[in-house]
C-alpha cells in the first residue's frame, strides 16, 4: 500500500468520526470541532487524488492542491463565524446549547446558531 | 521502502486516535488542544503527499490560527450549564456509529477503487505556466486559470467579518474587538511578542514571494503575518483597532477590490474578465498577491478577535 | 542514509505520540498543553528529517511555519487560563 | 570528509533522539507538572538542536543553513516562553493539578 492510498484511507475514516461527532455529540462547539475533522478529511481525499495526479514533472497535480487551499480558508472563516456567534449566545443566555427549549427568554435569538 | 511504510502507517495512525479523541474526550478544552496537535500532525502528512503549499496553509491556518480560536473559545464557554445537553441514547449512538461507519467504509473502498494514477490536469497546469510567467503552479491555478474563485474566497472572508461584527452589543458598535489580551501583563510574553514579529514578518513574504516559484503564495505568507499580529494583542504590546477605523477597513476590502479592479481592467485590454494581458502577467499576478496578503494578514486576527466588545471611545 | 533519516523521524513520532497519553490523563490542563507543546516540537523535528530525507522542495519552510507558531496555542492556553475571580477583574467588559 | 560528516549526522541525530525520548520519559512519569515541564524543556532545546545539528552537513547551501539555525531559535524561543508562561499558571492554580 502507498502513500496515497493510506493517506486516502485515512481521509475516509476522518470523514466517518467527524460524522459520528457531529451527529452524536450535543455541544455545538464539539459539532464545531467534528465538523472541522470531517471537512480535513474531505480535503485529505482531494489530496489523494493530487498526488496521484502526479505528472509533468510535478508531484501532486496543482487543481486540487489549489482547491484544497481555497477550502482551508474558508472552512476557518466559517468557524470564526460559527465560534463567535456561539460566544455571543453563551453571553446573551449564559448557556451554550441548541435546545430552545424553555426557561430561556433569549432562546428565540439562539436557535439559529 | 519498509520504512518510509512504516513512518506513514504510523502517522496515520497518530492522526486518527487524536482525532478520536477530539470527538471522545469529556471536556471541549481536551478536545480542542487534541485539535491543535492533530492539525500539527495533518500537515506532516501533507507534506508526505508532496503537497507542500497545503503544509504550508495547513500549519499556518489549520493548526495555529484555528488553534488560538478554539482554546479561547473552550476556555470562555467553561462555565456553561450543560444541563440541557443530554447526549444521544445508547442505541440511537449505535445506529449513528454503523451508519458513519457504512459512510466511511464506502469512501475507503472508493478511493482503493479509483483509478490509478488518476486523471490529471497537471500538463495542462505546466504547459500554460509560461504565459503566467510563474513557477509554481498551485499559484498559477489560484490567481490565474481559476482565479474567478480565488476572488469570490477573498470576498467570503470579507464578508466572515461583516458576519462577525455584526454580533456586536448595540452599545458596542465602532468599538474594539475584546482582543486575545493577557490576564496579566507577563514579561517573558511580551519579550516573544517583541522578537517574533520581526522575524515572522521576513519569514511571511518570504514565503509570498517564493510563491511565484516555489511552495509558497498570498495565503501562506499573509497568514504568518497575520499571526504576528495576533501575538503582539495576545502579549497585550496591541489593541485591536476599533471596527469603524477607515484605514483597516481599507485594509480588509483592498485585496478583493485590486483583484475585481484588474479582474475588470482585463476586459477592456486584454478581451476577458480576469485575462492578464500577455507579457505583463506575472507582474500582475504579484500586484495582487500582496494585496492579497495584506487583506488575510488583516482578516484572521479580526475573525479571531471577535465581535466588538467594548464601546467606542469619544 | 535516507533509510536512516526516515527512520530517525518515525522514531520522534512515535516517542512524542507515547507522550500523548498526557493528553489522555491529564490530570490537568497545563500537563494536556505539555503534551502539545512536545508534540509541536516532535512534529518539528520529524519535518525538518522528511525534508532532508526526501528532499521534498519548500518542507523545511513549512517547519520554519511550524517553530513560528510552536508558541500559539500555549499562549492561548494561558491567557485563558487566569482563575475566574482575576479574570473578572481584568476583563470585567468581557463578561 | 563525506563519511566523516554522515557520521556527525547519525551521532548528533542518535542523540537528539534521545532527548526527546527522555524528555517523553519525564514527562510520563514525573510525579508533578513543574518536574514534567523541565523534562519537556529538554526535548525541545537539546533534541531539536542536536538534530538540526546533525542535519547541518545536508543543508545545501548558506539558505538552507539559516533556516535550520532559525527552526531552531524560533522554537528556543518559543519553549522558553512557553514553559515560564506554564510554570506561571501551574503557581497561580497552588497544587491542585
């Protein structure tokens, strides 16, 4: 087995426990955390297929290596986005949860997040 | 060739128990310092699969900035109630497990499946890299054959801040972010926030001006600059600049503005939106890399920053 | 020699990742960040002999990326870290 | 002369190597955090140092050289501080970690 493929199989099972994080655990920064896992794995298997794109003298083929660097920076600003508006919930109910169930006045404001 | 096998198994098998234990640890701080050491470790392997420009973001974006974003937000949410957050039932989990499973055994057995070595557009990618005038040609597919996207990313992290900002307390408007500052003022921090930067500002555009030819480019230079700004509010030497400041919000739109500007001048000269006139392409090309390295420098410090916490000062 | 680089590197990874179980144990905060912190340094070290191993063009870049922000996360760490009776005092717009 | 630097190569890197496995070691089995912080300091300076050392020969070039001597200083720096801002917190927190 290559380098590749392992790192493919790795991506692969990335994918998976971030699913299972994201659909299992309540806390929405821990679905933050997990959904992060899952989307490297994503970008693990565009990896895999750069590098066996291997061609012209280079060693990974340059689109997907692009694609994934593209993917990177946007998959931090939506978790700047997703991490502040989980702070500014935790500071308007003092809770951080998705539930908008009762006692919470605020819950309205947070359901969204 | 045994051991270069057993250096990768190895490290994929690091990478997946700490991204285990991102999902399993108890505590949400756990689990965020398991984050920083597995994006540490994802950019070895991205170094493993020759894709030294993804290291690069990897270990700049990936591990460090996102790092400094989830410690403080683990470290803000610690006094959360989780009443409310009662996890799964037993065997809800187990259907969840067996599906993620199912999900994960179909990619891998795909990605065996897939043809090898698969299709490439990497000819193509170096046969036109002379009309760029570059060398490397990730940068080449970022801000030329695909530069429409790169573009619309810059807007994207543009608008993560409006998003951001627009979090902010009635009251806080036009004020400054509640930057990552010290609890205390610490000698030793200061001192690193005193030397670090002028190193890690060489470092930055050495690394965006190598990107013309070698691994490099506008997102890696700009996010080492920008952790230079993070270090000097971490250490408490900055303040983050009030968000109604003109002259970082200039900062922040020049990137996408100098690229839709030229994006446009090239339909009038060179009969194409985003087409370089032939012969001055790489000038161009880095014209609106640096800028495009200021707008990141400038931007991730702000989205880890925050929404405006205090309010603006008469 | 490339055999022995290679293997030189899989022999830190394996070290620091024994140090992990730090991160497993704790028991503290601080002893977790350690064992980042070693694994940072680990990572490092492991980088620098993959880049001279095989010759991978721009690696030792991505380690000097990797030492510039060795001290992030710790940095983080304990700027959030204050206990929280001090941290009201010096953040009290904070809250 | 070539077989004369492989060998400082494989020398400062076997010893490099352990540092950082005595480092680990310490910081296993330490009984407390300020011990298990100084065992940790150890594979940062004379770990990474002894291996940059040893992969100085390979270098290629005065380039090459400087940004091995810079990982290194960068990453001096950054255990230095880090293990003072840690001891710090391990202070303020008395014994209860």
């Amino acid at each position: 087995m290559n380098t590749a493929s392992l790192a493919g199989i790795t991506g692969a099972l990335l994918v998976g426990l971030g699913l299972f994080g994201l659909v299992t655990n309540p806390r929405p920064l821990r679905k933050l955390l997990a959904f992060n896992l899952l989307g490297s794995g994503v970008f693990l298997l565009f990896g895999v297929l750069a590098r066996r794109g291997a061609a012209a003298g280079i060693a990974a083929d340059p689109v997907p290596q692009a694609m994934v660097i593209t993917g990177i920076v946007v998959a931090f600003s939506a978790t700047a986005l997703a991490v502040a508006l989980l702070l500014r919930l935790f500071e308007e109910t003092g809770r951080s949860t998705l539930r908008a169930d009762p006692p919470s006045k605020a819950a309205g404001d947070g359901s969204g997040a | 060739m045994t051991v270069v096998n057993a250096l990768d198994i190895g490290l994929a098998a690091l990478v997946l128990a700490l991204a285990a234990w991102t999902v399993a640890a108890r505590e949400a701080f756990a689990a965020a310092v398991g984050y920083v050491a597995y994006g540490l470790l994802l950019s070895l392997v991205w170094v493993r699969l020759f894709a030294v420009d993804v290291a690069l973001t990897e270990a700049a974006i990936g591990s460090g900035v996102t790092g400094v974003l989830l410690i403080r937000a683990a470290a803000r949410l610690r006094g959360a109630t989780p009443a409310l957050d009662e996890p799964l039932a037993p065997p809800l989990r187990f259907l969840a497990g067996v599906l993620c499973a199912m999900v994960a055994g179909a990619l891998a057995a795909t990605v065996l499946l897939m043809p090898d070595p698969a299709p490439t557009l990497a000819p193509q990618a170096v046969g036109n890299l002379p009309s760029t005038g570059l060398g490397n040609a990730v940068t080449a597919v970022l801000i030329s054959y695909r530069a429409f996207d790169t573009m619309l990313e810059k807007v994207v992290l543009v608008l993560a801040v409006v998003g951001v900002w627009s979090l902010a307390p009635d009251a806080c408007w036009g004020g400054s972010p509640g930057a990552p500052r010290p609890a205390r003022p610490e000698a030793a921090l200061a001192f690193l926030a005193q030397v670090l930067p002028p190193l890690g500002i060489v470092v930055g555009i050495h690394i965006f001006w190598v990107g013309a030819d070698e691994p490099g480019g506008a997102f890696q230079g700009g996010a080492i600059l920008a952790a230079m700004w993070m270090i000097t509010m971490m250490a408490g030497l900055t303040e983050a600049p009030p968000v109604s400041s003109t002259r970082l919000r200039l900062v922040l739109v020049s990137g996408p503005a100098v690229f839709l500007a030229i994006g446009l001048a090239g339909v009038v000269i060179a009969g194409g939106f985003l087409a370089y006139p032939s012969g001055s392409a790489k000038p161009l090309i880095l014209f609106i890399e640096a800028f495009m390295t200021l707008t990141i420098a400038a931007t991730l410090p702000m989205l880890v920053a925050g929404p405006p916490e205090q309010p603006p000062q008469p | 020699m490339t055999g022995f680089l290679l293997s030189a590197a899989g022999f830190i990874l394996l070290t620091v990742a024994t140090g992990l179980v730090r991160i497993l144990r704790g028991p503290g905060d601080c002893d977790r960040m350690m064992a980042a912190q070693l694994l940072g340094t680990g990572a490092t070290a492991a980088l620098l002999l993959v880049a001279s191993a095989t010759g991978a063009p721009g690696a030792v870049d991505v380690a000097l990326g990797l030492a510039l922000l060795a001290a992030f996360a710790s940095v983080a760490f304990v700027n959030s870290a204050a206990p929280p009776e001090q941290n009201l005092n010096n953040e009290a717009g904070v809250e | 002369m070539s077989a004369a630097l492989d060998l400082l190569t494989i020398v400062a890197i076997l010893a490099g190597l352990f540092f950082f496995l005595a480092g680990t070691v310490g910081l296993l089995r330490f009984p407390d955090p300020l011990s298990r912080l100084h065992a940790l300091t150890k594979a940062d300076n004379l770990g990474l140092g002894l291996i940059v050392v040893g992969l100085l020969p390979r270098a290629g070039g005065l380039l090459g050289v400087l940004k091995l001597v810079a990982v290194w200083f960068l990453v001096l720096l950054a255990s230095a501080t880090v293990a003072q801002l840690i001891a710090g917190a391990i202070r303020r927190k008395g014994s209860s970690t």
